[in-house]
C-alpha cells in the first residue's frame, strides 16, 4: 500500500464529527460513517460514505458538489420547542438533533460551517416508514414535517423514498449526492421496534434484503 492509499484509508473526519462510529468497507475500499438516530455526520473526502437504518425516521443528504461536501441527519420527530441547537455544545449529536426542526438546522449550518454555499445546496430525504402499523403516525408526520420544511426554506429537491412499511438501508456519498437504499423484509420480532423507540436503531446484523439495492 503506497503513502496515497494510507492518506486515504485513515483520513481523519472533520471537527465535530470524532465521535461518530466509522469503519472500512473492504467492498468499496472506503471508509464509512455510520450513523443513529440523534445523530449527523459531515464530509468532504471523496472516500467517504454515510450509512444509516431507517425505519419511521427520516434522513436528509444534503451537499453541495461544487465545494465537494454533503452531511446527512437521522432525525426520529418533526418538532421540538423550547431547546435549541445551541444548548449543548459539547456534541453534535444531542437531544435537539432527535427532533426534524433541529437536525435540518444544524446539518444545512454544519454543511455551510465547512465550505459549502446555500444556493449552491441539494437535497434527497428517505424513511418515513410505517413500520408501527397503526399504533403511531410518527412516520406520516415526519414526512409532512420534512417537505414542509424543505418547501418553506426554498431548498432544492432532488429525489425522495418516502413512506411504505419497509426500513431501509441508507448509504449515501456525500461528494456527489449518490444515494443507494435496500429495502429490508420486516423483522418477525420487535427488535427494530424497541430500537427505534430507544434511539438505538441498528440492525445490520439482523437485515434481510427485499428486492435489489435502488440508486437514488
């Protein structure tokens, strides 16, 4: 492995972002930034790549390709009042960014923080799933909050997978904007439900695929 492929394999992720969980995909020789609920993650390296689980949640990718940096949020619930982004510094992933108002805010500052210009800005959001059934409507809600927002704040939609009964697998290339989602078979336990409600969403060990890997 020569010095180039070293520079790459153990870049180091930008301020902020230490914390998040980050691993090597041998398949895509990358790195990848793997996050949960609560949490964001930005990037500029064009080896680099964001993944999450969504199952009622919703995730926004954003980027801005002409500065090469995209950031994308896992958020559980459209609105939270009374607490602001800026209550807790200590990390990005805090209470504010569980809540849709908040996490949108903070990635599109986040995204502008390290280089990126609004207009200039892109976005695809995904989930939203009605994996509750009818016990809840979270997943109903946080796509209405999500394209009330992103039609509020003049933002440019480009594609969207929305809604179903099915979580999804999220890998997304923040350089470019790619996205790739694999819808997974419900689980026959609760697991993912219990994960979800805990914030703790994580179950690519458990997946099983339904259909081919869509590119979004």
């Amino acid at each position: 492995m020569d010095e180039t492929e070293l520079a790459i394999e153990f870049s180091e992720p930008l301020s902020g972002f230490e914390n998040i969980k980050r691993y090597w995909d041998k398949t895509r020789n990358a790195m990848v930034a793997k996050i949960l609920p609560g949490e964001l993650y930005i990037s500029n390296s064009k080896n680099e790549y964001i993944t999450t689980v969504l199952g009622s949640c919703i995730s926004a990718c954003i980027w801005d390709s002409a500065n090469q940096v995209g950031g994308m949020n896992h958020f559980m619930l459209p609105l939270k009042s009374g607490i602001s982004i800026y209550d807790d510094t200590s990390n990005i992933a805090g209470l504010a960014t569980r809540y849709g108002n908040f996490a949108m805010e903070h990635l599109i500052n986040e995204l502008l923080k390290n280089g990126a210009i609004r207009r200039n800005l892109k976005i695809k959001i995904f989930g939203g799933g009605a994996i509750f059934g009818q016990k809840t409507e979270v997943g109903k809600k946080n796509i209405e909050f999500v394209e009330d927002y992103i039609y509020q704040e003049n933002l440019n939609l480009v594609s969207k997978d929305l809604g179903l009964d099915n979580p999804r697998k999220v890998l997304f290339e923040p350089v470019t904007g790619r996205v790739w989602v694999k819808k997974l078979q419900s689980i026959h336990n609760d697991t993912l439900l219990k994960r979800e409600e805990r914030y703790l969403t994580d179950i690519s060990q458990e997946e099983k695929t339904d259909g081919d890997v869509e590119l979004f």
